[in-house]
C-alpha cells in the first residue's frame, strides 16, 4: 500500500522532462489482447519466476495482508465477493511454467475460490499468530493456487482475513486494490466498474515496447532512457553499511523486521522542510537515510532504491498485477552538505530517476552488465527506501473493517526502511531486514541513526556533524 507521491503538477514536470530529451509521454494505448488461455508474462514476472525456482520452500516472494472485520459478517456474501474479484482479474487464476517448446508462459485456467474458516480460541492474539503462520506457507506460481484467503473466527462478530497472493500476480498497490474491490463487491457486486485491460494486456504490450526500443538501438539512434542510466550509473558502486556478517554462500532470505519512531515534534520539522524546499515527503524520507548510510558506510557515492507504482496509465491502476519497479537513486553527498543541501541534492536525484523509471530494472540489469549475484541478490540496489500511508479503518453499515500489516520472517533487500505517518502526528521507520547479514541490534543502531538525523533537521548540520556513530 505504497502511496503515490506524483501529484499533477509532477507529473507535468516529468513529461517535461522527458520530452525535452525526446522521449515520447504518449505510448501506444493498452489494448485487449484477443488469443487464447496462454498469456505472456513481463519482464518482472520473468525474474520473479526465476528467483521462485531458487527458493521454492521460501515465502520471500508473497504479498499478505489482513482485514480485521468486527461486527456481523454475512460469510456467503464475503464469499462471493472473493469469486467476483477472482473472476474479475485473470492474473488471479493464471499459473507460470515452461511449456513443451521450451517456452515460459502463463496459463489461464478456472479456479475454485475457496475461503475456509478456522475457529480461534486464543483471542486476537492468537489469531495473529495463525495468520503469520498461514502467510509463511509457500505459493507456488508453477502449479496454483497464486492466490489464497483463510477467515480466522475469533467470536461470532470478530473476525480476521488472511490473504495471500505470490509477488509474481501483485504488489502492494494489489493488495489495496484487492481490499477495497473486496468491500465494495460484498455490500454491491455490481457496484465495481468493468476493466478495460487485464495485466496480460499489459505484459504484451511492455514486450512490444521493449522490441520498439532494441530496434531503435540497432540503427542510428540509441534509447534515450537507457542511455540515461548508462551515464547515470557510471561507476557506481552497491551502498556498504557495515554488516555483522558477508552475504552467505547460499542465502535463505531469512529476516525479520524492528521498527523506530520519530517523534511529532522531529517529524514536523522535517516535513516543514521538505515543503519549503518544494521536496515530497518520500524525498525527505530518503534523506534522511541517505544521510544516516552515508554517515554509516562512509561513503559519499550513495545508491539506494526506491519502488514506484508503475500505474501511471489510467487503465493500469485498477488492476491486480505486479506494476512495482525497482529504481536506483544515485545522490552525491560529498563535500560535507548541511542537511538542506542533501535534501535538494536528493530530492532532484529522485524526480530525475522516477522521469527515467519507464524502464523495468531486469532491462537495466542486462542492458548495463549490472553483474547477477548469488542467491537473487539484488544487483546494484542493496538497501531500499519506501514511504506508506498509514492503513485506515472503513465502516460498511455495523461492519467495522479495519487493514493490517502481516509479514513473513523474510527479506528482499539486504535492509529496507519502510516510513509512515502516525495518528499522532510522528513517523514510524519499519526496517526489514535480513537477519543473514544482520543482528537485531545492529538494526537498532541503524534506526536509531535515521531517528537521530531526523531531530536535527531543523539545526542543519553538514553531514559530518549529524549525531551518527559510524561504528554501528
């Protein structure tokens, strides 16, 4: 449930942008494909369905999350709102293998939508931990199902649903898409609106832009985005924060999360900053830890990603599918900036990369010889950055539905900070983490690094003089 920082008045800027580096803001349009039950997949899902083969007993590639529901619940109803949705989004019911040419594919086939029900004795907290449990069962894009619910009943009028989907068929902005067309469709299933597209739509159109592009590069003229990165990238080198341990032989992805929080008062500040400096509230997240990795690693030369929602045709945002990309943001830190020059510094890397974020990062990777590492490794991009809207309660009628967070014990990025505003007015900083590379108190060394930068915002110190122990 990542939010979506590109207002109208950005998003004019990066038409502007890529415009003036003769790159077209108008696309061929996303049209209906009209062939059978196998369906291509994009550039993303070709990697995820690789790295599933390296970790098939692995939930690392899942997308989970929960509804608690208090009030009287009609089960047939929600039930039937599960089939709608199914129904309603093919990539739901599509299975991914290698078929007898030799060729990667997906299939569309009919699915069963089941919603079992599990009696809990425990309480809440029980029923938490059953659904933690649930989560870390492994989906498996080769056979189905990609797409799973349970409903925990903790008493007649309380109750949890669980749903699981494989990275391969969603992302978070999915699981918001799927949670709300779930509400909607359980109170009126007539009341969401036809898709125009399905995500193979999409998924054929991307391989028809990317052959446009390589045809391009093969004559006179060269792919202006790809060039971008090539010159942007140019010796860049992976983000080293001190580990307590080298990246293993043979990864796991096992992990674990830890969270820290910033106070209302440091919090304000901050954003106050960010506003009269004309930055998002994701760049003065960013900042924030790239001046604590910085301060952390030594390095002045930071790359940390960030994820965009790849929904930025209209069509493409009701859809379930997996849309995310992975973007490199490249700041220069060097000569000792007080903390407003990193914020411009990294606020300006931010909207250069999202203008250039058209390219899938697995076209990147090939494209500038990035280097694969073992064990699905993100190459380059080691440490990631996001900022989410906090999950708010809904009431349909007695029903009180309220969205939460659940979190499989792994990891994607060596470490990823996850911000978020609080009722209260402050922001919490979620680190996932891989508990290959780290100990729990190395991540609270960490957090409290990007806690102790963020309460000295408004002191503008340079870098080398912001309250971070380098020795974490």
């Amino acid at each position: 449930m990542t939010s979506n920082w590109l207002s109208t008045e950005r998003r004019a800027l990066l038409d502007r942008l890529l415009e003036a580096q003769g790159i077209s803001t108008s696309p061929a349009l996303i049209r209906p494909r009209t062939t059978g039950s196998t369906v291509p997949l994009s550039f993303v899902q070709q990697r995820l369905w690789f790295l599933h083969q390296l970790m098939r007993d692995s939930p690392r590639y899942q997308i989970s999350g929960g509804l608690w529901l208090r009030g009287p619940l009609d089960i047939a109803a929600l039930h039937g709102a599960l089939e709608l949705v199914v129904e309603r989004h093919q990539v739901l019911r599509t299975t991914y293998r290698v078929d007898r040419e030799g060729e990667l594919a997906g299939h569309v086939g009919p699915v069963e939508t089941e919603l079992p029900l599990i009696e809990v004795e425990g309480g809440s907290d029980e029923a938490l931990a059953i659904a933690r449990r649930l989560i870390a069962t492994p989906l498996d894009p080769t056979t189905g199902p990609v797409f799973r619910t349970t409903l925990l009943k903790v008493a007649d009028d309380h109750h949890l649903l669980v749903v699981m989907m494989h990275h391969i068929v969603s992302d978070g902005w999915s699981l918001d898409v799927l949670l709300k067309e779930l509400t909607t469709a359980y109170t009126d299933p007539r009341g969401l609106p036809e898709l125009t597209v399905q995500y193979s739509d999409y998924a054929a159109w991307q391989q028809q832009r990317a052959q446009e592009q390589e045809a391009l590069s093969g004559s006179s003229r060269t792919d202006p985005v790809l060039e971008h990165w090539r010159r942007r990238l140019d010796g860049a080198e992976p983000l080293r924060v001190p580990t307590d341990r080298p990246w293993p032989s043979r990864p796991t992805s096992a992990g674990s999360t830890l969270t820290e929080t910033i106070p209302a008062d440091a919090a304000a500040a901050l954003l106050d900053l960010a506003k009269k400096r004309g930055a998002s509230p994701f760049a003065a997240a960013m900042a924030v830890s790239t001046a604590a990795f910085s301060r952390l690693s030594g390095q002045t030369d930071i790359v940390v990603g960030m994820m965009v929602g790849g929904r930025e045709r209209d069509e493409l945002a009701p859809l379930v599918g997996c849309f995310m990309n992975t973007v490199p943001v490249r700041v220069d830190l060097s000569g000792d900036p007080a903390f407003s020059t990193v914020l411009d510094r990294v606020n300006a890397a931010v909207i250069t990369a999202r203008a250039h974020a058209d390219v899938p990062f697995e076209r990147l990777v090939e494209a500038l010889r990035l280097g694969r590492e073992s064990g699905g490794r993100t190459p380059l991009v080691h440490h990631l950055v996001q900022l989410e809207e906090a999950p708010r309660p809904l009431l349909l009628g007695d029903l009180e539905i309220e969205p939460v967070g659940l979190f499989t014990d792994t990891a994607k990025f060596d470490l990823s900070a996850c911000f978020a505003t609080t009722a209260g007015g402050g922001m919490t900083c979620r680190a996932e983490y891989s508990t290959e590379l780290f100990d729990p108190g190395t991540v609270r060394r960490i957090l409290g690094a990007v806690r102790r930068v963020a309460e000295t915002v408004a002191e503008d110190r340079p870098l080398s003089a912001l309250p971070v122990e380098r020795n974490c």
